[in-house]
C-alpha cells in the first residue's frame, strides 16, 4: 500500500511540475518571458507561488525545461557509446539522429520560442550557462573513460572543442529557425554542418576516447 501511495505522490509531483511549465511557456510566448511574473505564472496554474519557486527555483528554468536532457544527454551519449566507437563518433552519430528527430534539445523548438530565448538577455545568459555545464561534464565524463589523471588537461580541451561544436550547431538550428526555415529543411542543412563540424575535429578526436572492444 505504501509503495503505491508513494507512486502516486510521484505521479502528482510530475503533473504539478508539468501543469507549471505548461502555463508559464503559453505565458511567456504571448507576452514575452521578462514580462510575465511568477505570481502569474502561479494563478494560471493554479498553485501558490512557492510552489512554483519549489519546483523552479529561477524564473528561467521554467522556459528552458530541458537543462538535465541538454547537459546530461552527450554524457550519457559517451558512456554508452558502441564498442570501438570513440566519444567524438557517438556524438555525431546521436547529433544526426537527433535532427532526423527534431529534437528540441538541440533548437527544433518552432519560431516562437526560439525568438523568445533569443530576446531575452536573460535567458540568453542562463543558455550560456547551459552550454557551460555540459562541457565541465562533459570533460568530467572523458576523464573517466580514459582513466586520465586529475591534472590531464587533455579530457578538458577534447569537451571544449566538442561543446563548442554542439554550441555552434545550436545556434545555426537558432537561426535557421528564425529566418523562416522548416523542420525538414533545418534538419537537412543541419545534418550536413554536423558531417563538417566533427569532421573538421576528426584528426584530433577521431582515435580519442575509443571503446575498448569486448
């Protein structure tokens, strides 16, 4: 009985999160993220405004909803990568998948929200801050799968050079968006910049943190 007690407290916490988000991103889209309140965001959720601050401690969590899948997603992406696969080749292959997807981690978020985000400097700042996180783990997760010592600067400059494609490409997706492209179109243009931006890191990465084979 307890455990499904448990489930359903579960179960209430993820809709009460869901129903947050939801109304603060119909908010924040017809009138701009840096003119809605938290409060409204409160009353058209229908919950106290600290339940909101529970759930999202800075206002621009709620319009950027995906920071653990953007930050997390290329780690997992490198522990689990394929035997004889290197971090550089699962990256690009879970990147071109994700935009035969239109994944909304990587920009396929419609020309709303991606004017939204871009419009606002503080949403911009906590991007940044995004983008930032994912390296530092991303540089965390290569030196553990290439046993490097703790002062190897190698396992950092491979994350810098790999978040900053990831970064670039973002952008591009951004832009494209902005200027009037489509799903398919963006997928397409996007999936050749992917085939270029980790090609032209090839050289460097391309025998770097490689699976041992069974």
């Amino acid at each position: 009985m307890s455990g499904q007690t448990t489930g359903l407290r579960a179960l209430k916490k993820r809709q009460t999160r869901e129903n947050i988000s939801q109304q603060a991103t119909r908010l924040f889209l017809e009138r701009g993220f840096d003119n809605v309140t938290i409060a409204e965001i409160a009353a058209a959720a229908q919950v106290a405004k600290m339940t909101v601050t529970n759930y999202f401690p800075r206002k621009e969590d709620l319009a950027l909803d995906l920071r653990d899948a953007f930050v997390e997603g290329p780690v997992t992406t490198v522990r689990e990568r394929r035997p004889g696969e290197s971090a550089l080749a699962a990256l690009r292959r879970e990147y071109l998948a994700a935009a035969a997807g239109h994944d909304p981690v990587i920009g396929f978020t419609g020309p709303e929200f991606a004017r939204m985000v871009t419009g606002s400097p503080a949403l911009a700042a906590r991007l940044r801050e995004f983008h930032d996180d994912r390296e530092r783990a991303l540089a965390r997760v290569l030196a553990e799968e290439t046993g490097a010592d703790p002062g190897d600067l190698l396992p950092r400059v491979a994350a810098a050079q790999l978040g900053g494609v990831l970064r670039l490409l973002l952008e591009e997706t951004l832009r494209l968006t902005l200027t009037g492209h489509g799903n398919d179109e963006i997928a397409r243009i996007v999936t050749a910049h992917v085939r270029t931006a980790f090609g032209a890191l090839e050289p460097a990465l391309g025998a770097y943190a490689v699976r041992p084979a069974p």
